[in-house]
C-alpha cells in the first residue's frame, strides 16, 4: 500500500524534513555475503560503449541547426556594469542572437567573482560565437574585492548566519582536562575538473523544453528549468544518457544551461553551451578554503573530556556553508563539544559541493589534531580512536542502522602494524613513516525513487529508470540487483536510463546516494516482475507460487522440477510482464551513516622537502557490496583525489585581483598515473540490516575523507614534523621540519 | 580541398586555416570518439595517432596533417585493450578513455610487454579525473591475456 510520510531527507550531510509517498518495502533482505550476482565482481555493462568512444555524452550532442553559445563574463573579482551595449555583437558574422543582464533576469549587472556571466550571444560556430561576445560593450565600475576570509569574518561578511552548535561545557572540560592541545589547520580551495565540462544543449521541440546536459540529477535540472520558464515541469524533457564525471558540481542547472534555454527560445534554434576549460576553473565551483582553530582535551588514558573548533568556510560569492564542523560533532565520543562555522562570502568563484563537502577538510583538521594528541600523550594512535569509539549517536542519542567501525579498525591492524618494518626502511634522507584517519560520513540515501523492470516473451528484462550514472558503474549495479531477483544471468538483464520522459523519478548522484536510494528501488520493481512470473507459471503448471522460485533463468519447484523461464513467457508472445517498484522510507529513529579508515605510507625526503605516498590500505564499512568490481575502483579513484589534494592540488588566485591563475590542466595539477600509490581496498561487507531491503549504503565519497589526515600522519611519523595546511608544499614541509627541529633543539637542553 | 586520410578512409574538409584536427574530426566527420577535455593539450584526451605517434588533437592544426595516416578511437575499436580495458574496469566515467587507449595502443605497438615503469611513463600525460589509474595500468600491463 502506498503511504504518505513524512520523513527526513539528507543530501551532502543536510537534512531536511519532506513529505513523501513510499510503498512498503515488503522483500526480506538477502543474507549476508555474496549472491548469485550481486556481492561478485562485474564488469560495467557500458564500459565496452564508453572505451569505443560510442557513447554518446554530452559534448558529444549535435542537432541539426544547432547555434553555439560564448559567454561574456567579468575580468574583474567584483565590479558593478553600469551600461552594457550588445549591439556591436549582433552585427557580427554568423550572429543570431545576444542577451545581457539587462533584458535576462537570472544574469547579475554585479559581477562578485572573476568568470561572473552577464551577458551571452549565439552563433553559428564557436568561433564566431566568442568573437561576437568580445565585442560587447560594458562601462565597469569597479570595486575592491575581498578575498582574505579573516577579514571577512571580522567585517561580517558571512554568506550565511554563523551556525553554532554545544553540548555539555566545554570551557570546564578543558580546564579540568589533563592534557589539552590546540593547533590552527588550513586547507585550499581545489577544483573539481572533471573530464567534460559543464555543457547543455536545448532545443524547443513542439512546446517541450529538450535539455541535454551533463547532470548528476535530471530531475533537479527539470524542476528548476520548468520554474524559470513557468512551465509544468513534464514539459521539458532532461536527457544524460553518458555523463563525463561530476564529483558534485553538476547538481544544478547553473547559468549556462539557462542561457542555452534562453537563446533557444529567442532563436528558434538548438544551443549549446558549453564551457571551455578556463571558464570551468573560474566559475564551475570548487571545494572551499578552510581555516580551523580547534582544541581537544583528554585525559591522559585518551579519553577526550572536551573537542573545540572555530571554523572559517571560505565559501566565495555563492554556494553553501558545508560541514567542516560535522566530524567533530560526530565522529568521537565526547561529551562537551562547541562548534562554529562562518562562511565567508568572498569575491571568488561559487563553491560547489565536491565529493563529502565539509568532511573531508574537517576530518583533515580533527584527524591531525586527534594524532598531536596521541603524540603529546604517548600513545597509540590507533588506541586513541578506539578508546572514543562511540555506540549511538552523538548527536541526538539515536542508535546507529549499523556501524562497523571497530571491525574496521580489526582489519586496518596488519597494515598498522607495518609502521615498524616501515619506518626502518629511513637513511639519512628518506624518512619513512606510517599514519592514520578514520572516516564518518551520510551516504544513506532515501525515498522517493523509482524503478520499472519489463521481463518480455524472451525472458529478458530491462530495468527502466530516469537515474543518471555519472561514471560510477551505478547502471551495472542496478543490472545486478535486478538479475538476482529475477534469478536471470547478469547478461539478460539491461538498464534503460538518462531520459525523464523515459522513466520515473529517481534520486541525484550526490551524496553517496544512488545506491542505496535506487538500489532498493529496482530490487522492488525485479519482485514486483519475480512475483507476478510465479503466479502465472502457478497457474500453468498447477501448483502454489509459493513452491516455486527464480534461479539461473528457470522457474524452480521445490519438488525439483524446473523449467527455463522462456517456457512459460514465450507463451505470452508480444504481452510482457511489467514491475514497478519503489524506495522504502528510511529506519525511524536511527542514524545511517558510513564509516571507515586509512592507513597510509609515505616517504618524505628531508633535505627537498618532497614527500612520496607509497601505500594506502583503506577499509569502509557501507553495508553491503554489489560490485566489488565497481566499488574498488571507486576507492582508487576517491584515494586518488584525495592524494591530489593532499600533494598537488590548489586554485591559486591572484592576491590583488582575485583572478585564478590555475587556469588549466598543466597549472593545475591533478595526478596522474604516475603519482598513484599501491592501493589496498577492504570492505566490512556486512549488510546493514534496518536499511531497506537491500542493506547497502552509498560509497562514492567515503574514500576521498580520510586519506589527507592519513598522509599527515605519516609524515609526522616519518620526521617529526605537524603539517598543518594542505596541499603539502615543499615549503610547508620544510617549515613544518624546521618547526620540529627548533622544539628538539628547545627541549634537548632541559632533557 | 585539404583531405585527411582517416581510419584507412579518405576525407575532404573545409574551413579557415587554423582549425584543429579534433575540430575537424568530431564536427566535419562526425567521429565524437575523441574527446575534448582540455582543448589546449594538457590532459590527452583527444589523443590520436598519426603514422602510429600519439598525437593531442586539439593543437594539431587539421591543415598541417598532409598524408599522414589519422587513427582515431573509431579506428581502434577491436583493439583487444579494448577488452582488457572493459574487464579489469579500467574506466568510470569513461571521457578520457578513448584517449587512453588510444595512447595505449601506441604504447603496446612499440612495446607488446610494457614494464610497469614503461606503462606509467608513456601514459602519464592521459589525465583521468575518475582516478582509474591502477586499472589502467593492469589494463595494459595484462592486454594480450
């Protein structure tokens, strides 16, 4: 029966309180382990089409007549266009059509970061395009921008009211605390880069809106379109068959789709906008700058009395403030904790959710923190965490759905216990060393999401949903889930998705989401099919549906008969059967969170300054494993990013102007194949038994979160030395050594 | 008319002088195989080969290419890295991956049993945002198996 509820939905660590229609999630949740398909390795069902270059993605998209979009944006971080003049553009060759501030309302005559759109022209070609938009005409009137966050939070300027969050006394517990450590931790602004930029073509077919787009939520896409035009939201049409790489920055529908929309309308033609390398560097988002002054006391058996943190969010001209805060609050049991986070509205680009926002630079902040004080106290690193390992909630007091974070910590054991043989590998030059995080994060997913599964007259299926699969292998993992219930081999089984008008509603491809909101889903819709299949072959057969079962493409008796499912639906010829499923609402009262850790090995060369991550062994706890296939992989990749953000990774502006100068893919460095480490991957793999009938919980960002404070471990590890901001330059390094070598120095004599 | 000589098949081409052999090849030929990602010759997506020699195809001016034989992805697509690539899951997103392979390719021409080294080496200028790195490099070190 369909219920209405109203329940708590999360996305990226926010919460909000909806309404929501959910069916019952009637199926037993399989056991633990793995299945016939799901729980074993299987390659992705499109790699084939993507490695051919078939797959047709965005950038990809060319409808006939189709006009090209350049964008004019400001050359200054703030600055107010007093008059804009487009006529100059339009008298240009191959000129169809411009607009500006002035006639479209959703662009700005205040331009608050370098890259601000205001205004846009189309043209036949590209080319012609950007020479057309540089003739535009603008009187700027130009501001002195603010880029410093400090400053900003000393002026007020916040994005944002600063949230505070308290519990228990903190100022008590520190005093009567045995130890207390307080450090300052800084981590940059980096930028997502994924392969294909941000791009939409749209056309006006009949009185549909058709949006092609790189989009990790279709129907967010559609539901802000259908707004800005005043249209019902079915009448335009999201299409993202093959998507090249989000890692959070293609959630909305940003200016750039508006204005294809727009010069579609006011053209009559298709328009693609597409945005270069540069313009994604300046204006498609990044993962904000931190500041974190943060305390911890303790007592001297490890047991912290009191955490601390005052957090700045350098969040830029627009975005959200993410929580930097949240693995203080969460992570350790501790009775007194006070947080505050400011976001800092600065004249830099918009921040944009990037792969667990917030948590990977405050794990960065407390996991070093957490190491400092281990170090202060003498203890093991590894038994600090356990000794504040928490059983419920800290939060509010719920229980966990399921936490397997002390499992975890049995399996980081043999490469923790490494650090010995690691660490004596150092001559005069190369320090080796052995560090470590733990990971907390959302990834729980939830209603509403939907999913069709069509078993035809061949006996195979194909599982129709409006999902996206951004790169992750999500549409493989949705064949799985779909075979084992149906009993059918994996290669009978096919997704149809990427089209709105072609499927129901399904969930964004953030937040560790799409698995274990579409997951159960598609599960239900495969029992919705299994069922009716039983019932019919009940009827042919004359026996009770509850004697038979689906297994390796036969319908099965219990008294050993069998019989190949094509028997029974071949006789149906052109009729098919048909299932619908949906997302059972989420445990009542309990907290589904993700959880992990790291250990990671560097060598650091101590007169250079330059560190080498060779090792990372990374254990999660998400529930269960569809793919383990699928799921290392994105653990490497997550591991991957993180060391870019760790060694490589910053976008550098100019002090003065606030201009990015790391612009392109050589200024800006992400790694490459040959910075990548040996790289362990370990799952609990222990179905979380409250959450929903499929007990897996989302991966895409639990790998990316610990892996900084890891390597920053194992630098101090290795030499001594507290790195406190990342990227870990040369010159941070060297400081940090030097910083170390003056406490020797200055503790030696005493000594 | 300049032509190319792609994939074994020649093509006439228009345009200004100045135009890139990955401009051609995606909107003339229509083969979107190969991918833009950068367009100034930083991360490889766009890869091809001429005469086998890798080669970034967004800042090869299309003109300058003369007789030389274009092998683009379209060109590569029974290559059994192909197959290798698919099952040691050596792609997520898949955008760079044509470029890889098609690196790749030039890669296991010149040596058929890349050392890691070699295969870390010749492939380090295809960026993988994904982070597919290591099953790249299983991907190619296992491409004959």
């Amino acid at each position: 029966m369909a219920r209405l509820i109203r329940t708590e939905k999360e996305v990226e660590g926010r919460y909000e309180e909806v309404w929501t229609v959910v069916d019952e999630d009637a199926l037993e949740q399989w056991p633990a382990g793995p299945l016939e398909v799901v729980g074993r390795p299987a390659a992705r069902q499109d790699g084939a089409q993507r490695a051919r270059g078939e797959a047709r993605y965005t950038a990809d998209v060319r409808l006939p007549g189709m006009l090209h979009a350049a964008v004019m944006r400001s050359p200054f971080a703030h600055a107010v266009a007093r008059s804009i003049d487009v006529g100059p553009a339009l008298t240009m060759p191959g000129i169809h059509a411009a607009l500006s501030f002035a006639d479209a309302e959703f662009l700005d005559a205040e331009a608050g970061f370098p890259g601000a759109a205001i205004a846009a022209v189309a043209a036949d070609t590209i080319g012609q395009a950007r020479a057309a938009a540089e003739t535009i005409a603008v009187e700027w009137e130009q501001q002195t921008p603010l880029l410093d966050a400090d400053e900003a939070v000393q002026k007020g300027r916040f994005l944002s009211e600063p949230r505070r969050y308290e519990r228990g006394d903190l100022a008590g517990a520190l005093t009567d605390a045995d130890v207390v450590v307080e450090a300052e931790y800084r981590t940059q602004s980096v930028l997502h880069s994924a392969m294909e930029t941000h791009c939409a073509v749209c056309a006006w077919e009949g009185d549909i809106l058709v949006v092609h787009i790189s989009t990790q939520y279709i129907w967010g896409i559609r539901d802000e379109l259908a707004e800005h035009f005043g249209l019902p939201p079915d009448r335009v049409r999201v299409v993202c068959e093959f998507m090249g790489g989000g890692f959070g920055a293609k959630n909305g529908a940003g200016d750039y789709t508006r204005i294809a929309a727009e010069l579609a309308l006011r053209t009559g033609r298709p328009v693609r906008c597409a945005l270069t390398r540069r313009e994604e560097s300046q204006a498609a988002g990044n993962r904000n700058a931190t500041i974190q002054r943060l305390r911890v006391g303790a007592r001297t058996d490890g047991r912290l009395v009191g955490l601390g943190g005052e957090f700045t969010n350098a969040v830029g001209w627009d975005g959200w403030v993410a929580g930097t805060d949240g693995p203080m609050q969460m992570l350790y049991a501790c009775e007194n904790v006070e947080t505050t986070v400011y976001g800092a509205k600065l004249n830099s680009g918009p921040m944009a959710a990037f792969r667990a926002p917030g948590f990977v630079e405050g794990t960065f902040g407390l996991e070093c923190l957490l190491d400092e004080l281990a170090a202060k106290l003498d203890l093991d690193q590894l038994e600090l965490r356990r000794r504040n390992h928490s059983d419920v909630d800290l939060l509010d007091g719920r229980a966990f759905s399921s936490k397997n974070l002390e499992a975890c910590y049995r399996l980081a054991e043999p490469h923790w216990d490494r650090r010995h043989e690691v660490r004596a590998r150092s001559d005069e030059v190369w320090k080796h060393g052995v560090g470590l995080a733990s990971q907390i994060w959302y990834g729980g997913g939830g209603p509403p999401s939907y999913a069709w599964v069509r078993v035809g007259a061949d006996a195979t299926a194909t599982v129709v949903t409006a999902m996206q699969d951004i790169g992750t292998g999500s549409r493989t993992a949705m064949a799985q889930i779909a075979a084992e219930e149906l009993g059918l081999p994996l290669e009978r089984v096919r997704v149809e998705l990427g089209d709105s008008a072609r499927g129901p509603f399904a969930s964004i491809s953030a937040g560790s989401s799409t698995i274990p909101s579409m997951g159960p889903a598609v599960r239900a819709a495969a029992g919705d099919a299994a069922r009716q299949i039983l019932e019919i072959a009940a009827q042919r057969w004359n026996c009770e549906a509850s004697t038979l079962s689906l297994r390796g493409g036969r319908i099965v008796s219990v008294d050993g008969d069998s019989w190949p499912l094509e028997e029974l639906l071949g006789l149906l010829e052109d009729a098919q059967i048909l299932g619908r499923g949906a997302r059972g609402p989420n445990p009542a009262g309990m907290r589904v969170l993700t959880f992990g850790v790291q250990v990671a090995e560097v060598a650091v060369d101590v007169e250079t300054g330059e560190v080498r991550v060779s090792r990372v062994a990374a254990i999660h706890d998400v529930g269960r494993i569809v793919n383990p296939l699928g799921a290392r992989s994105q653990v490497e990749g997550g591991i991957i990013q993180a060391i870019g953000h760790t060694l490589s990774e910053a976008r550098l502006l100019d002090p003065e102007t606030g201009i990015v100068l790391t612009q392109t893919l050589d200024a800006y460095r992400v790694p490459t194949i040959a910075d990548v480490p040996e790289i362990v991957c370990e799952f609990v793999d222990e179905p979380d038994v409250h959450l929903t009938n499929l007990g897996a919980k989302g991966l895409g960002e639990p790998p990316i979160i610990p892996t900084a404070a890891a390597i920053s471990n194992a630098i101090r590890d290795a030499t001594g030395a507290a790195v406190r901001s990342v990227p870990i330059t040369r010159d941070e390094l060297l400081r940090a050594l030097e910083e170390a070598h003056h406490r020797e120095r200055v503790a030696a004599p005493s000594a | 008319m300049p032509e190319l000589r792609v994939n074994g098949h020649g093509y006439a081409f228009e345009g200004p002088v100045g135009r890139s052999l990955a401009d051609v090849l995606r909107d003339d030929l229509g083969l979107t195989g190969t991918k833009v990602a950068c367009g100034e010759g930083h991360c490889g997506a766009c890869t091809v080969q001429l005469d086998g020699v890798p080669v970034l195809s967004c800042i090869t001016l299309a003109h300058t290419v003369g007789g030389r034989a274009v092998t683009t992805i379209e060109g590569l697509r029974e290559h059994p890295l192909v197959e290798a690539f698919v099952r040691e899951d050596a792609l997520q997103c898949g955008f760079c991956t044509p470029g890889q392979i098609v690196s790749a390719a030039a890669l296991v021409d010149a040596s058929p049993s890349p050392s890691r080294e070699e295969i870390r080496h010749g492939m380090a200028g295809n960026l993988c945002r994904c982070g597919a790195y290591p099953r790249i490099e299983e991907a190619i070190a296992t491409w004959r198996s």
